[in-house]
C-alpha cells in the first residue's frame, strides 16, 4: 500500500470545523527544510486533496505548519497582540507506507494533535 498525508482542523473554542485555515508542508532532511505545498482547509476543515498524495509520498520527516493567528483573526476570536497561538508547527515522522491522519484541534489558548485514520 502507498502511503499518504491528510489532515482535518476543528475549532474547538466554536465547535465546528475550522474553514480557510492555511496549512503548509515541509519534508525535513536534516538541516534542509524543503518546501512542498500550501493548501487551506475547506468548510470541513480538510483539504480538497490529500497533502501528500500517494504519487508523492515517501518516508521521511515532515512538518506541517498550522497558520492559526490569521484564522483566529478571521473569525473574530478576542484580539490579543501578540497571539498566544498564532504559528503551529507539527514535526512528525512517516515511517510507512501508510494512511498518516495529522488532525489539529485548535482553540485560541490550546491545541492537541494525535495520529488519526
């Protein structure tokens, strides 16, 4: 089986999915950050496409950077300067070729992250 990536953004400060959040992708290769992508979360709060597709998966280390401030600013969460959360990155590794599910449960003062399905 291929692998691939994917993820899902709930906003759990609203109780509902977090839409427009911008999310990009990095592969890490040990001081070398490669960009990949830059994709944005639709009304489900997922992607229209996988992150990394099967074509272009492979194993390795990844990070996906969450642009939480300017979505909180966009859905008129309390202003605070700066943000207490505004970047998140998320440095995992893929060690199979496999369904790898990154979800981010966000709210303005928090967040958790596990391996989904």
């Amino acid at each position: 089986m291929a692998g691939y990536l994917t993820t899902h953004v709930l906003d759990t400060a609203l109780g509902k999915p977090a839409q427009g959040l911008k999310i990009e992708l990095f592969r890490i290769e040990g001081d070398t950050r490669t960009h990949l992508r830059t994709l944005e979360t639709n009304d489900d709060g997922r992607t229209d496409s996988q992150i990394l597709p099967e074509a272009e998966f492979a194993t390795g280390t990844y990070e996906l950077i969450f642009h939480a401030g300017a979505y909180l600013d966009a859905v008129g969460s309390p202003p605070e300067s700066p943000r207490f959360l505004d970047v998140i990155p998320l440095r995992f590794g893929m060690s199979e070729g496999a369904h790898y599910h990154v979800p981010l449960l966000l709210s303005p003062f928090g967040y958790s992250t596990y391996r989904g399905s």
